[in-house]
C-alpha cells in the first residue's frame, strides 16, 4: 500500500471513501439526498459508478494536469488503475494498465518538469517509473526492503523541485532519490513495525519536510523526524499523546501543532499542551501570505491560551506579558481574547484595540 501526504487528497477520500465502498457494486443510485441538507452542508449527489469487484488505494489527484481533481484506484482483478472524472455532472471512466499485479501506486513530480509521473511497486517490491503522458515505464528497480507492507511516501526532501520516496516496509525504512535516473539509496534505518498514519509535511514551518506517524499502544505515541532539507531527517522525536489515533496534516505547518495542543488538552495533559504551544510559537512562519496568516493566528490562540493558564496559576505579571506579546506583534483576534480576561488583566477590548491602532 501507498499513501500520502497531500491534504487535499487524505480529506476528499476520506470523504468519498464510503460512497464507493459501499455503493460502488450497486447498479441504481440511491434516493437523493434531501433539500435541506443539501442546504446544509453545500454537497449534491451523489454520484455513484462502479468501477470493479473489489478495489483499493482510492485517490484523489491531477492525473492529466488539467487543474480538476480525478479519482483513481487500483483494480486488482483486471490489473490497471481505474480514473473517475466528473463532467457535467455525470462521471467517466478511463483506465491505466499496469501490467501486472502491484503493492501500490502513486504520483509524484521525479524529473522536476512540473507534472506528475506515475509510480508503480511490483508485486516483487521493485519500483516502476512511468514519465507524465507515457505508457512506458522504467525498468523495475529492487528497493531492496522486501515486497511486504511496502508503503511509499513522495516528498521533495531536499529542495530540488523533485520528489524523493520515503520508503516503510515493516520495521524497516530507507530514502530513494534520483528516481528519475539512477535510483540512490539511503542505508536501511529501523522503524517500528507498527508505525500508521505516516505523513511527509512540514510540521515546524521551516520550509523542510518533516516525517510524522503514530505508534500505537497503550498510549498511543506521535513520532517525528525533523527535516535536515538535504534529503535526510533527524533523530526520532516521541510525544505520547493518549487516545491519539491520526494525524491530519493541513495546508499549513501550525495546522499539526494545533491538532496537537487540542488533543493534549482534551486528554488533560497541560505539561504537552505548553510543550506543543511553546515550540509553535517558536517556529518559523510560513512564507506564502495565506499560510503566514493562519501561522500567525495560530500564535494568537496560543498566547490567549498561555495568558488564561497563568491567570490560573495565579501569575498576573505572566499573563499581562502574552497580552503584550500579542499587541507587540499587533495582532488580536477577539474570539481568542474573551472581555473576562481582559478584564481579569485589568484592561477592556476598546483599550487593547486604541493602542492597535496608535501604533
């Protein structure tokens, strides 16, 4: 099996995961869904076609980089990769052979020309490269971890506008770049063999991607590997988290460090809750405008949650400084900062706001 890290893809599977597992066999559509949660929740349908007799790897992804979405998977018993587009509110279907039966698939950019290449795991663990818009793929390459429980996570490690594979297979793992010429290995590492939900994203926003999963046991553990950006990752990091059970990476790095906070909160765990908020703020902003913006939102709810903990701790000064810190920065987000603790740190809205705007 392979996956990845991209959010658009995670969520819109997720979402139509069951549509197609369960409805995907049946010859009529089921009755629409009602007007007024139509109304609700903006979605129509649905849209039901069936593909195979038994797939897996739904993905949702620009196979043909025309800027739409597609829905593929694999289908074992013809053995090819379905594609589903959606026209005029009606669906189509095309279909990938792959010559073969496969672990799993892929797509990611390798040769760096800016379009997605089809990546293909035999059934043998050896890796396929099929170039954007040709049939034709590269000789299978042995990664050398065997063919079992293969997963491949694509990510650009180190910078250079191509993808590396971050290779899992059991309690083993390996990086391969150059995948669009001479493939180049990385010693096999040790992994634990029951590491899920694994992601390539940068967690920290320092513009380098980070490998995350979880562990599970009796309290389930977040496991992380910082970025170097020359293609490797640090030592392993392990937070234990209670009741963690995935990770949702968002379209910006303070989005995993929020999940985070909020679940250490919920499972009343302050002291991982300040860890998490303290390293956030720390990190480095993002550089595009709209993921910047949501960073630095992301630090006004954790200096609002910092000032309502030290009132709770009976430390005013502590709680008067992040309101500070927070005008410092001249930002204010008034759901973060509620009148009874403003009022608590002897000042109102209309105050906090007047020296904003004098500044």
């Amino acid at each position: 099996m392979i996956s990845k890290s991209h959010t658009v893809r995670g969520a819109l599977a997720t979402l139509l995961a069951a549509a197609f597992a369960a409805d995907v066999v049946a010859q009529e559509a089921p009755p629409p869904i009602p007007i007024e949660l139509r109304a609700r929740f903006g979605f129509t349908g649905p849209l039901v076609r069936k593909v195979a007799d038994g797939f897996y790897g739904l993905q949702v992804h620009d196979v043909d980089g025309d800027g739409k979405n597609e829905l593929t998977a694999f289908d074992s018993r013809r053995a090819r990769i379905v594609v589903v587009r959606v026209v005029d509110g009606a669906t189509t279907m095309d279909s990938i052979p792959t010559g073969g039966q496969i672990n799993g698939y892929e797509f990611a950019d390798v040769d760096g020309n800016g379009r997605d290449d089809l990546l293909l795991v035999d059934s043998r663990g050896r890796l396929v490269v099929r170039r954007n818009g040709s049939e034709e793929g590269s000789r299978p390459f042995d990664l050398g971890l065997g063919s079992r429980g293969m997963r491949v996570y694509p990510g650009d490690l180190d910078g250079d506008g191509k993808a590396e594979l971050v290779l899992i297979s059991r309690d083993k793992m390996r990086v391969a770049d150059d995948v669009d010429a001479m493939v180049d290995l990385s010693p096999v590492e040790p992994v634990d063999d029951s590491i899920h939900s694994v992601h390539v994203v940068d967690v920290d926003g320092d513009g380098r991607l980070d490998l995350v999963g979880i562990v599970p046991g009796e309290r389930m553990n977040l496991r992380l590997r910082l970025g170097v950006g020359d293609g490797t990752f640090g030592a392993w990091r392990i937070t234990t988290v209670d009741s963690l059970r995935d990770v949702f990476p968002g379209n910006y790095p303070y989005h995993l460090a929020e999940q985070a906070w909020g679940q250490a909160r919920f499972c009343e765990r302050p002291e991982l809750a300040r860890a998490v908020a303290t390293h956030a703020l720390e990190a480095q902003l993002p550089g595009l405008d709209d993921e910047r913006e949501k960073g630095l939102q992301a630090r006004d709810r954790f200096r609002a949650w910092f000032a309502a903990e030290s009132l709770q701790r009976g430390d005013v000064d502590a709680a008067k400084a992040w309101l500070e810190a927070t005008i410092e920065a001249d930002r204010f987000n008034d759901p973060f900062w509620p009148d009874e603790l403003l009022q608590q740190l002897g000042t109102t809205r209309a105050e906090v706001k007047a020296r904003l705007s004098g500044r």
